[in-house]
C-alpha cells in the first residue's frame, strides 16, 4: 500500500524553518533538510514555497508582521523611534537568523512594505527632506541590525572555540595582546582587562549607540530650522 503524503500548511513550514534556523544556523539551512523534518519529499515544498528564496521572504515578512504587533508608541519623533528600535532588537532576538533574513530580502511582501511605511511615520512630521527621512529610518534599523547580528555571531563563535579549545578565549586573547608591544596594542590591551569590551551586546551599549543616532538627527533638524 503506498504511503500517504502527510498533510503539511504553509504555518507549519514556517515552524519548522524556525527550528531548523535556531538548531543549525542559516548558512547550513536547505529545502531538503526542511522536507525530512516535516517528513515529506522535497519537491512537495515548492507546492507551498517556489524557492527557498520565497521561503526566507515570507519568514520576514513574519517577523515585519510581529514588529508591528508589538511596536506601540505615539509620542513625539523620538520617542517612536527609540520604541521602534527596542522593538525590533527584542523580536530579532527571539527568531533566531531573523536578522538575516531581514537583510537578505526585498521589500515585496505586504507586512515588510507596512512595517517600512510605519518606521517613515515615526519621523513625517520632523522638517527633515524626505530623503533624509529615508535615511535616518535606514540608519536606525541598520543599527539594530547589525548590534543582533553582532550579538548572536559572537556567541556562536564563543560556542566554537569553547568546543575546540582547551583554553579560555579570554585567556587566548590576553596572550596574544601580551605578546605584542604597547605601540600596537595598549590602549586595546588595557581596555580588554578593563572589561570593556563585555559592555558589547548589553542593553547598556545598545541604548548608548541609540542615543548617539537620535542626537544626530536632532542636531540635523536643529539646523535646518534655523
């Protein structure tokens, strides 16, 4: 008797691909791992998904879609933006590899179309040109962006060298820096054991790098209405 095809939906592919992407990472993601999990044959996937590129855009616009859920703010330019950022640092923290696929895909879903619509909303009624309006939404997500991604290959790659190395990386790093001379190396060196580079990650650095962006912006609009 042949086998019955289960019954899989686009909702359930979409799980799996999460667990999938927080068990092996992004970089070691395929259709035909996604089918043996949800225990079907690969090309019953392109039933539901044309590409795996298709895939990744609806995975995005998923997280759009919770971004939007969660964000609420209606104060004035920057408090909408600060809440925007929190918003999207804790959604992407969530999903894992949602970062890349945020920065991976384009614009051509209806939700990640509304989530860019509603980050530009933060700031229409600033007397910034629209261009610049562009480019400060752009340059804020950017930020977060990249402080998640920052965040998430650090400890993965702290998780790699624990694996593969009988010695702290800590320890591993003091050698190498005292290994090299103060000219090249101290102010590097005395901020490490300093512990400074472990603010990098915590809410502390990422609400000082926010800080630094809004300033920015407003320093522009001071000027511009002068």
């Amino acid at each position: 008797m042949k086998k019955q095809q289960p019954q899989i939906s686009e909702d359930k592919i979409l799980e799996t691909s999460w667990e999938l992407l927080g068990e092996n990472g992004i970089e070691k993601f395929s259709m035909r791992r996604l089918a043996d999990r949800l225990g079907i044959q690969a090309p019953s996937l392109y039933w539901y998904f044309k590409s795996k590129q298709n895939l990744y855009q609806r995975l995005a616009n998923q997280i759009s879609k919770i971004i939007l859920e969660e964000f609420h703010s209606e104060g004035d330019w920057k408090e909408q933006l600060t809440e925007l950022a929190v918003t999207v640092r804790s959604v992407l923290s969530r999903y894992p590899c949602s970062t890349q696929l945020m920065m991976m895909t384009l614009p051509h879903e209806p939700d990640i179309i509304r989530f860019t619509n509603r980050m530009l909303l933060c700031v229409e009624s600033t007397p910034l040109k629209q261009e610049q309006k562009m480019q400060v939404v752009t340059t804020l997500v950017n930020f977060v962006f990249y402080f998640v991604l920052d965040d998430y290959q650090h400890e993965r790659n702290i998780s790699v060298m624990l694996k593969e190395q009988s010695e702290l990386p800590g320890e591993q790093m003091i050698n190498l820096l005292n290994s090299m001379s103060d000219s090249d190396a101290g102010l590097f060196r005395r901020m490490f054991t300093n512990g400074l580079f472990e603010l990098m990650g915590t809410d502390e650095a990422f609400d000082f790098g926010l800080k630094l962006i809004l300033y920015g912006v407003e320093r522009v609009i001071e000027e511009q209405v002068k």
